[in-house]
C-alpha cells in the first residue's frame, strides 16, 4: 500500500505536463494530458486542428470505471520503421512508419493501472487501452467505451447506420449535423437487423468543411465486440458504442487485454485514403509458418442464379426437414435446384476452359428446404450433400480438370451448431480436397441474444479461422463483423463480404454511388468478395416485366475487378452470359486479383474511383475506373508505368450512349500502345466504367 | 380448402359432448370439453373435485395462439397394461397401467389441428399437447404455456420458489394463500439465482383442506423449457409457467413436436405419492440395447472438505489463469490443493478395502483458481491435470485394486465451452478408463442470457447424455434440471443434484425436515446425489469456533441411504471420519444401491419418512427412517419381510440423548433376530433417524 502511495504522489507531480508527439514526418501531432484526472487527447495536421480535446476511457459494468481519477505515472514514446511483406495484397511491400506513444496512468484509489498506446503515422493514427494483468485487475466487464473523437465542426459523411446485425445498407451522404433527420431513412429490411439509433458504423469517411478527409475504423478487432461510433449531432462529437450482447454487456475482458486500435486516417487528399495501410500495419504480423496455402483465387459460382430467383438452394417442395430423418432420396426435387451434379460440371468446364481457379456451389447439401427465419439451431449438418449432387464425381471431374471446389457453410446464423460440426465438416473438406470455404450468417444468432457484432460472435469468427488453419483452409466470410485488417494476421481469412454486395442489386439495388464509397469505407478493413462480373444487368431477360436491375453499366463490372480489392474474386454472372460476351469477358480471365503495387490516380467518395495496379510477379497493369449515376470523363495518365517501357493497352469502355438503366450492355474495346506518357480520356457513362489490361510488348 | 371446411364442419357437430374418461380402478375421473372454444378438464377422485375446469392452451409468440377458437375434430380412448424392468430402480418391475384419451382439436381460423392427450392412472394422470406436422404449422415460438390446474380451495404446500436457475432452496411450508407473504422470505444465495416472482418450482408437493395429497410436475422434458407454476393465490390456481431465454421466448419448436407431461399424482395416502410411478411411466422406454454398463455406484470422494473449506479445489495461490499459458509446472502449489496423487491413493485404498466402486475427485485439473463468477467461457479444458494429480499413476493403481475413478468435469456453466471440449474430454476418460462423470454448473449460463432451466439448456444437458452413451458413460449431473423420469429412457443419466444437497449444509445449513421432504418433492422426478454419510457433523472440529454444522445426527446419515433414492450414492465424508466410527461406517458398507422392492412403511412431508427395500438380487433388505426437528418415535412393523423366513437385523439408532445440536454423534448399534411378524420402536431423537440393515439367517 505504501508503495502504491509513493507511486501515486510521484504521478501526481508528471501530470501538469501534457505531452506532444508527432508523426515522423511532424504532419500529425497528438497533445495527451491528464485533465481534472480525465484523459484527454487532440490532434491536428500542419497545426490545423482535426481533433478537439476529446476524452478517453471505458465504463465498467461490473466495479469502478475506467473513466476517471487518473494521474500519469509514466510515459514512454518509441520510433518504428520497418517493411513487411503481405502474403497477398494490394503492394508488395509495407512500410510500417511511427512514432508510439504510451501513457502509463494510474487509479490510486482503486490500485490498479492502465496504459493508452498512441501511434501516429504520417497519414493518421491509432490508439487503443491496455490493461496489464495485476492484483486489482484480472476480470471486469465492459459498460461501455468512452472514447471521444470532437470534431471541430460539422463535415460531410457517407455513413450507413449504427446495427449490431448487418451492414448491408446503401450508403447515406449528408452533413453530420443532418444525420439526425436522415437516421430513419437510411435503411432498408434485412434478415438480422438491430438497428442502434444514434449511431453510425465504421470505417466511417468524411470530409471536413477546411478539406479534410478522415476515415474513422478499428483495426485488429480480436476478443471484443465490433465498435460504432456515437454521434452527437450539436456538438460534433463522435463517441465509441460498442455492440451489446443479449443482457446488454459490451464484453468480458481478462487481463492482460488491450482494446483493438481505434483509427483516424487523416489526408487532405482523398486518395491517400485508398492508399492508407494503416488499418493493416496496425495488425499484428502472422505467425503462420508456412502460407503457401494461401493463394488468390478467381472463381465461378452456382450462385447468382438463386440470388435472383431463377434456381433455388433448396431440392424439395418441403417446408420442414428432420436433418439425418427428413429422407431425402425418397423425394421429388422440385426441378429448379441448380446444385446438381450435370450442370456443376458445366461450371467445372467453364472454369477450366477459362483458366479460373474455382467454382463455389452453394446449396449442395441438405436442409435448404428450411433454413431461414426459423431460429432453427440444427439447420445444417455441412456433411450431407443432397441426392443430385455427387461429391465424389465432381471433386475428381474438378481436379482432373485442375479446378478446385469451393465449399459453402451457410450456418444461418446457428453459430453454436456450426462449432459442434466443425470438426466433421472440416474434415470432409480435407477428405474431398476443398481449399477454401465460404461461411455465411443469415438470420438471427444462435446463441440466441448474441448479436453478428458481439463479442461471443467476434471469437466466433475467429474460431472459424482458427479451425481453417488447422485443416489449411481459406476463408471467405459472409454476413460477418466488418474486417479491421485481420488478414495480416490471419492470412487464410481471405476475403469477407460484411457490406451490401452485388446480391442486394437483386434485393432492392446498389446505389449508382455505392461503389465509389465502399473503397473509403468497407474495404479500409480488408478485402471485399463483393461478387461482381454481372454482365446481364437487366433481370427482364430471364422475367418479362421484372424492374431489376443491377445498377450499373456491364463496363462498370468489369472496372470494379480492379477498383474493389480482393484476392479472391468472383465472376459472379451465370456462365451462359459470359459466354455471349466472350471479349468483355477476356478482362475477367486476364484481370490479376493479387498486387505487386497500387496507384490511387484519382478517387473522391461517392463520385468516381480511378486505380491502377500491377500484377502481383508480372509486368502487366491493370486499371480500374468507375463513376457514380453522374456520366463522367476520367482523365487516366499512365505515368504509373515505368519509364520507357512499351505496352499494349486493352481499353474497355462504355459504349457511346452506354447507360446503366437505358443501355449497360453497350461496350467498346480497343487496344493502343501505351508508355509511361500516355494520356488517354476515358467517358463513362452514367454508373458507368472503364477497366484497362497492359500487357508489356 | 374445401376438405377442411368439411372437416370444421364435422368438428362442431361433435363439440357439443363433453368426454369423460376414468383410471383403469375408476378412482380418478376426468372430464375433457371444449367451452366457448377454450379446451377445459377437470379432474376428480372417486367423485371428489381434485381440480375444477381448469384451461388448456399455449401462447405463440410469433403467431396465433392455441388457446381459443378450437372445436373437437375427434376422441380416442385407449387402454394399456403392461410391465417393465428398470435398469436401475426402486423396483424390480414397473406395472404401467393407465387409460388414455386423446382428443383432436381443429382451429379452423387457422387451418390447423393439434391433439391433448390424457392418460389416467390410479394415482393420478399426466396430460400433453401434441404438435402434428402439418402444411399450417411447421414452426412456432412459445410464449407461454397456459396450462391451468384449478383447486377446489386452499392447501398446504411444501415450496420453493420460481427460480430459472437453482433449486438449491430450503423448502417453506405454508398454506398457498400464505404464499406471497412468504415469498420473499424463501430463498436465500446462489452463485447463479433468477427467482421467477409468483411461481413455485415443481414437483410441488400439497395437501389439500379435504386430505388430499396432491403432487404437481412434468414428465420426460425433452427439447423444451422446465415447468414452473405460476400461482394464483387468490383463486388457487396454477398456471404453467415455462422457463424463458435471454430474449423472453419460451421454446423454439419444429413439428412434430410434443410437450412434457403435466403429471399430478393423487392420493388419500402420503406413502402413495413416494410409491408412484407414474412420472417414470409417463416416459419412454429406453432404446439403448446394451445397458451391461450402467451399474450402481457407491463412491467415496475428494469433496467435503473442499466444500467446508479445508482443503481447495484449487492449486496455486493465483487468480487469473490463461489454459494452456499459465505454466503450473512453474508455479508453487498452495499446499491446500485436495486432488494430489497420494491423498487421492489414500482414498482409493480406502474404498478397495471397504468394497466401495468408486472415488470422485474434484479439482484435478487446471483452471480452478478463477472458475468461479466471471462469466469466463474457456475456463477448462477438462483433459489437463495440474501437476499434483498423476493420472496415468492414479488410473492404474485404482484399476489394480477394482476401484473406479469418477471423472469431474465442473463447467462452470459455461456449456458452449463444455461442448467445444465434448470430443476430447471423452476421448480423455475413454483413454483412462472412466466409466462415470460428475457434470456441473456453478454459476451464470454461457451462452449468456441462458438460464440452468431454459430450452437451450435443456437441451444441453441431453447432449451431454448422448455424448456420453456414444462412451458408455454414466452421468451424474449436479447444478442441472430437475429430473423428469428420464433416467427410464436414458439410464446412464444415472443420477443429479438438482436440489439443495448435503454441499449447503455448509453454506447455511438444510433444515432438518429438508430430507422428510425432498422425497415428496425433487426425487418424484428421479434420483438424487444428496451426498449423505457426513458423520462429523460440527466442522468445530476443523474450525475451532465455527458454528457451522450438519442439521442431523450421524444416524439420519446412515438412514438417508435409504430414503433418499439413488443407484449413485456417496460416502462423503472424509475418510478419516469413517474411519473413527467403523461400526457405524458398516451400514454404508452394507447397505444396497440398487433394489428388487421397495415399502414405503409411512411418510409426512415435513415430519417424517420410514422406508423399507430389498436388495437387487439378495434376500437382504435395509429400512431408513428419519425425522424433522422434533424427536419422534417410529413404530416399524416387519411385515414386508417374507413370511416364515429368519432373519438378522443390524439396527443402528440414536443414542438416547442424540440430537442434531447438542448430541449429534451419539449413536446405538445392536443386532436383533426379526421375522415377518416382528415390530420395532425406534426412538429418534431431534433431526434423527434410524437406519436397519436385515439379513437372511
């Protein structure tokens, strides 16, 4: 106790001084002080200020806060510049450049410490709280986290709201200060959703009044629920809402812990956002020993078909199935189950014809006929394929054929049945040869109560990857937490979709817009299976007089390949339409899905997105340019080639009059012969796009 | 659509007759209508109302309810007797003798159609709804159960309260219209509490004004929640209240699908009620095929003194453990930690002399310094001993002297965590030998907002029971459901706790009339591990000055083998004890587990119980008899010995001055030659007993 005393009269004595570091190349700077015991940080850029002193803490449930009754008891600021090597990426190299900054506080009167660790990077910062095992502190449970962003006035947003369920809205662009009025228009149905008024989901983008764009996220979100941000309207005050789970507790936590990093990327530019590796260097390096496993895969799907409406997942007209009673080969199919075992193969030709990598089947096992909205635990055995599709026959049809299959775990949710067959469900993947998974989460969590966001769920996901590793499995995660740059860690958590992907084109639509905005805001966290490639946009073709569409032109599918990263991409179309546009599709088959660099030409959220990357081991180039539902000429100047090099450019555009609703399928292509000096004007045309392949001659 | 119109129709036209079915001896009478649409029973004895017209129904959640708008699409009675033998029992042969109406009810609003059935037995009926599955009605929500039982007036009760947590209470007796005066007087502390205010917990034991004896539970709870009963103290009528989840909801159900039984057994006599089968009767046969494994078990344990403190399940002096971290190679044992190799030789020595089958060990493995209340999911892994407890030494040695080790695999509720470690656990006890498990669950469910009660745990604990059949694997499980006669169709769920046993004898002490009335109450739905056999009442002589003591003398110990039915009993007091007291010790040796009959001699909810069986197999037979607080005499007529045959019997009984407080320890034992025609008095002294073991000369 004595000591404790000494410790805290000491810590008394530092507190006057506020402490000031700076990014290394002195841009952002960050003041931390200890104020009425009250920790409290501000930033600003070249002196302008981005943050107002805004405090720090964490409510505890469970004992005294963490939010208050502080004094300094130590600082410590360390400088870091090291590269690493993504195992698959945007760039093949990262710098990971900052000065740390950690503040020891100490609460005297509750005996016991804590740390906040700064980092700042010349494009922004992190922080998070650590809290170091010690006889006071061992388990306690979040209320909430307390932590402020104070902005010093209003800025434009392009924001989704806050929902402990789904992310999986269109995008919303207004004045903070308009939020308020526009909340309850922002969304639309999903089948989980818990809507958390007030608030808004991150990576949140915004730009402020005196041309700031800032990107608010986490990073490395492991063991604690998935972080919102609080908005108050009046004053312009973000603060951290952390998903509950179903008592209303926001986590569980046993020291040593430390939160994940809470992020600002900061630019006055907008395509140093896209360019940011922030969110990633904030993660930890992985610890796998050998990746070779992991590799970018392309692929073609049974898949798009159902989404639609045209086929069904299910194989019977049955509405209620006994899995291991319901006696399936002693029912009729219903005729419209695309799973089965002849036009798999066709998808398996199609992929090896084409030279892509694999084709996902979704629906290829018992219990579809049921599986959504009933909170039904045992929905799923992942094991047991349905009568017409035949495992055996296909796996090897795929692998004479150098093709792999793509195995599907809709878990609708039923997260607890999921984890009691995983170790039956990931072995039949080992017997059969699979490589990469795609889980879904559907409909409302089971354990009932727990949220897609939620602590228990987060170490859920977590688990899945954990299980994946043992069996050298990649996976690509749906309906899951939003990614915070895990697959540094985690190469083998692939892709996720946890935004509203191509499927909601047929749900309702994507926004013109969507596109543009997902770079600066979903994909700031990790790479995106957004499944584009639709080339038949107008679902008329298949249901006379159906309005659907998806909301863009078939040039615009093509760039999105290159402007929303991903190692694994899908082409997401039906086969039958790839092959009525055989030259649109060659993009498809030549476009790299892995980088060795990426160049941000020009980029603003909501309007157009232009980006130029280089093939991961190749000197090939591959650009990637997109516009909102405004018609626009991008200007693309190839100074990202190397100098004196000459290359051959193949330019897919929007045709003349190319429209998204009026006419998507008008194209044109051409080659030209490009050099590091090239300039070439690209119109779009309304949701329109152009996507470039360059070849070296 | 026409077809049920056609069949509504024919449905009205049979409504308008009341249906009356009565016991195969014509002593219990019910009565089935539908008034203004509401289904309604009633039930009398031998002309007596029992209850008056009491509704029928249940609350959906997610849709119309099936409370109202019913006519009778049909009856159908029918009548069964037959005989089987339990694997285990108080009896050799079950005679299940009932008759059974079921009645077919149509909604028509609904299109739908569900069916009550009724079997009524001489001592009473049992009632359920049935779910078919039909194109209307595949899933549903619960919401409520609204099942009525009505009285005719006023009656004692022996009650603890609605709580969806622990049955670990001290009864309170009282008149029902006394109930919510009492209420809140009821209960006291527990590490995981959720009192459900207005409700009582079944089995709930009455007696009603006119001397009826009256006992309300449920039979074979499967797949759904436990039954409370909601009282309304005004009216005297129950209601069926079911035990909720974290969101409010009362059971997810997929069709076909039918409730537990509502049971109330029914008798002039108290004994009558210990004698029935009818909630064993009530459920199914078992389907196992080989059941040579489940045998009964008497065991000594390393438990007691943990529980009064003495020695600690725990074995270092830390508080905050990582599995699979925290080295406890390295870290200093506290010296208090029971579960060593050489104390735990010391036990099995113990009971190979003495011809006991088996020795529990509690706290063998890691994770027990901070089990307890902190909602810690991965808080054992149920394979790793700490480094004290050897054992592959301990399995081997136990195995050379016939001794079994009883594996211990406390959850700390954390039932997620458990399943996770399903496989290897049992893999671990397949590996060792283990052929029996003690299952607990201290402390709050995770998956939170789970209760001990609700359907997912329900579920849970049938899981575990599966998983152990598939090990051959006999369960006892503690902290768990009570028990609704599913020992009959699963007989490896050897035994529970589910009731305030021996443990709170040191956390605050059971009454002394708590074991005259347990047998009314939680042993209704099948055995209990109530630990008996502590001779060292006053833990003074461990604690100079603890006031905490055993509410009983040694001799109502002895008897409770007797009276308080288990195939699965412990010895459980240290060993050392029974050692100082080897005359006494001598009955637990003797006295069976396992029965070929069973008398009840005379019995008082409250006051008193005297109970005679025969051994499984043996002309031996042993009789316990056991008091409240007063001290009592007991006339023992051995005319449940057969006729004509000689026989000595060991009669242990209080010493003359014997009291559970002052006196505790002092006991008489001495031997008398008995037949048939023989009549004992024994004199008990204030919480006392007697114990008789009786064998063929």
């Amino acid at each position: 106790m004595k000591k404790w005393i000494a410790i805290a009269l000491t810590m008394f004595t530092v507190t006057t001084n506020a402490q000031k570091i700076e990014s290394p190349d002195g841009v952002v700077q960050l003041t931390f002080e200890v104020k009425d015991s009250i920790p409290v940080y501000s930033v600003s850029y070249k002196n302008q200020p981005v943050l107002l002193k805004s405090k720090l803490g964490l409510e505890v449930d469970n004992g005294p806060s963490f939010t208050e009754g502080f004094g300094i008891k130590d600082f410590k600021v360390n400088h870091a510049d090291e590269a690493w090597q993504p195992v698959l990426g945007e760039v093949k190299q990262i710098r990971n450049h900052y000065t740390e900054l950690i503040v020891y506080l100490a609460q005297p009167a509750y005996q016991r410490e804590i740390a906040i660790r700064f980092r700042l990077f010349n494009d922004g910062l992190g922080l998070r709280y650590e809290f170091p095992e010690q006889a006071n502190l061992n388990y306690f449970v979040v209320k909430e986290e307390a932590t402020e962003f104070a902005l010093p006035g209003d800025a434009k947003a392009w924001w989704i709201p806050g929902d402990y369920d789904t992310q999986e809205y269109n995008y919303t662009t207004s004045k903070l200060s308009e939020v308020p009025r526009l909340f309850d228009k922002s969304y639309d149905g999903n089948a989980s959703q818990t809507i958390a008024p007030g608030t808004l989901q991150t990576p949140l983008m915004m730009k402020t009044d005196n041309g700031f764009y800032l990107n608010f996220h986490e990073a490395a979100l492991i063991d604690y629920p998935a972080l919102h941000l609080s908005l108050d309207a009046d004053r312009f005050v973000l603060t951290s809402h952390l998903t509950p789970d179903g008592q209303g507790k926001k986590g569980y936590i046993q020291t040593p812990f430390h939160t994940p990093w809470r992020t600002i990327i900061i630019s006055k530019k907008a395509e140093d956002i896209l360019a940011s590796r922030l969110v990633l260097n904030l993660n930890e390096p992985t610890k796998y020993e050998n990746t070779d496993w992991i590799k970018p895969v392309k692929y073609v799907g049974v898949w798009w078909e159902m989404i639609m409406g045209k086929s069904t997942w299910s194989y019977a007209n049955i509405n209620n199935v006994h899995l291991g009673k319901t006696d399936y080969s002693k029912l009729q199919t219903n005729g419209t189950h695309a799973a089965n075992t002849n036009y798999v193969k066709k998808y398996i030709d199609f992929a090896a014809k084409h030279g892509l990598d694999g084709v996902l089947v979704e629906g290829w096992n018992e219990g579809w006929e049921d599986w959504f909205g009933k909170s039904k635990e045992y929905v799923f055995d992942f094991v047991t394929p349905y009568p017409d599709f035949d495992v055996k026959t296909l796996t090897n049809y795929a692998k004479a054929k150098n093709v792999q299959l793509i195995m599907h775990h809709e878990t609708s949710s039923a997260a607890t049945n999921y984890e009691r067959h995983f170790d039956t469900a990931f072995a039949f993947m080992d017997k059969y040869g699979y490589k990469a998974v795609k889980t879904g989460y559907v409909g409302n969590i089971i354990p009932r109560g727990e949220h897609h966001y939620s602590q228990w769920m987060v170490q859920h996901y977590q688990r899945v990857i954990d299980k994946a590793l043992q069996h050298k499995v990649m996976v690509n995660s749906h309906e899951s937490v939003h990614l915070t740059g895990l697959h540094r860690t985690y190469p083998n958590w692939i892709a996720a979709e946890a935004a509203r992907g191509t499927e909601y084109e047929a749900f309702g639509g994507n926004n013109p817009e969507h596109t543009t905005i997902l770079p600066f805001t979903r994909l700031i966290g990790g790479p995106m299976d957004y499944t584009p490639g639709i080339f038949q946009t107008q679902l008329d073709y298949y249901f006379p007089g159906d309005k659907r569409f998806v909301q863009t032109t078939l040039t615009k599918q093509l760039a999105l390949y290159v402007t929303m990263y991903s190692p694994l991409q899908m082409a997401a179309d039906i086969i039958d339409n790839y092959e009525r546009f055989p030259d649109a599709f060659q993009f498809i088959k030549d476009v790299a899905v892995d980088w060795d660099d990426t160049k941000i030409l020009s980029a603003e959220p909501g309007d157009h997105v232009l980006i130029a990357r280089k093939a991961k081991g190749k000197d090939e180039w591959f650009v990637g340019g997109i516009t909102d539902e405004q018609a626009r000429t991008l200007n693309i100047d190839f100074s990202f080639l190397p100098a004196g090099g000459n290359y051959e450019a193949t330019i897919y555009e929007d045709g003349k009059n190319a429209d998204y609703i009026t006419n998507p399928q008008s194209y044109h292509i051409y080659k030209k012969k490009v050099t590091s000096k090239t300039k070439l004007v690209a119109r779009l045309g309304r949701s329109g796009g152009v996507a470039i392949s360059i070849r070296k001659i």
